[in-house]
C-alpha cells in the first residue's frame, strides 16, 4: 500500500513538473488572452487612413449616407455597425485619392491625430511604388517610404499610448497599367511590403496580408475579376478585403 501510494505521488509530482514546464505561468498566460480577447471600449474611434482604394469616394461632409465610401472600410464599419449598436462605434474614412505617404504626413495631425482613433488601420504604398515605377515627382523611395511610415506610427504611439494599429500591406496584380510594367512595380511593391510587415511586427500591430488574399483568390477567378486595373479593387475585391481584415483584427480584440 506504501509503495503504491508512493508510485503515486512520484507519478503525479512528474506530471506537474512536466505541466510547469509545458505551459506559461498563470500570469503569462492570462496577459496572452487578454492580448488576444482584448475588448473595445464602447464609444471606440475606428479609423481608416490611406489612399484611393481607402477613399472609396466617400463624402466630405456629415451625410452619414456616403461617409464611409463605397469600399472594404464602408463594409467593415456597416457590418460591425449593425452587429454592436450598443457600442456606438464612431468610423471614420480619410483615404484620399493618390495619396502616398508623404501627403499622410502633411495632414497627419488634423486628419489622425485630432481625430483621437483608438484603432487605426493604415493602408498606403501603391501610389508610392507608382511614383518610382513611372516616374512621378515627388519620387517616394522604398527607404523614404519606411522613414516617413516610421514617423507616423512614432508620433501616434507618443500620443495615444495603447492605440491598435493595423497595418495593411498595399497590393497589386498582374492586369492594366500594372501588367505593362510589371516587374518593376512587383519588384518595388514587395520590397513596400517587407516595410510593412516589419514595423507591424515592431508595433505589435495587426499586420493584414491583401496580397496573399488576392493571389489565392486568382485561383479561382481571374485577376481582373478582382482588381480591375491591377491597383483598385472591383466591388468583390473589396469584399475579400473586408473579410480579411476582420479576421486578422478579431484575434486581438473583442467588438
């Protein structure tokens, strides 16, 4: 009876030491699910900064009717929107049209800042890499475009300490303007990209991979079925977007 209990107790000490050295302590693994469960506060700024697939033609006034725009960032706030009336949410939309990151810079504080977002998801490079590509004054370099970028997210860090940022990576395809030099653009946008995914990873950012999502759904339809000049995406485009976005942000928080 000795031995056994022995046994025993030896068996189930192994076990623990084996549990401790397996899993993260208690405390550790509670600021994991917090990180990933995180709840937003009711009330919460969710903003969409960038360019023309941004933009969406959105209104420039309070008509909530056309505010949010025709794309992935009108889809995003209408099906939040509806699903957490209760949270009064507050979208706002201030992609521009053509828009690099410099002209982020220029209106940065009345734009972002002024605008006290608690999340903020950025999506910009495309007319970046353009201006490279084809040419276009002012040139915004792929080591302008990360120093530029890491101003940005520094001077919104500084202010709103525990803001989320989800940085999307700009994207293209093989179709229009695009085709015609494209390996030009595929060269430089990679290297956009690569910016991108770092300082996500520096920022503890949500990092959203368009590219990957476009690429996979070419196989099922084709390129132009989904971004139609190789830059903006077609209304099923945006959907894909808008899919994606809200997966990669709903594993770090709680709507």
């Amino acid at each position: 009876m000795e031995t056994n209990s022995r046994r025993k107790f030896i068996k189930g000490a192994a076990l623990t030491s084996i549990a401790a050295y397996c899993l993260p302590s208690s405390e550790s693994f509670a600021a994991a699910v917090q990180v990933r469960n995180q709840s937003l506060k009711s009330g919460a700024a969710i903003l969409f900064q960038g360019d023309s697939i941004t933009d969406g033609n959105r209104g420039r006034n309070t008509d909530p009717n056309h505010i949010m725009g025709h794309g992935y960032a009108f889809s995003i706030a209408s099906r939040v929107g509806a699903d957490y009336p209760e949270k009064r949410y507050q979208f706002y939309n201030r992609g521009i049209s053509g828009n690099k990151v410099n002209d982020l810079e220029k209106r940065w504080q009345a734009e972002t800042l002024d605008l006290k977002p608690d999340v903020l998801s950025i999506l910009v490079g495309v007319n970046d890499s353009s201006s490279v590509v084809l040419k276009r004054e002012p040139f915004i370099s792929v080591e302008k475009y990360e120093e530029i970028y890491t101003s940005l997210l520094e001077q919104t860090k500084a202010t709103f300490p525990t803001i989320l940022f989800v940085l999307c990576e700009p994207f293209i395809l093989q179709v229009g303007r695009v085709k015609e030099n494209w390996q030009k653009y595929h060269t430089d946008i990679v290297q956009r990209q690569t910016v991108v995914r770092k300082l996500a990873a520096k920022y503890n950012a949500v990092f959203v991979s368009f590219q990957e999502v476009f690429d996979k759904a070419c196989e099922k339809a084709p390129a132009d079925y989904w971004i139609w000049d190789g830059v903006h995406p077609t209304v099923a485009g945006h959907e894909l977007m808008a899919r994606e976005w809200l997966k990669q942000v709903e594993k770090r928080i709680k709507f």
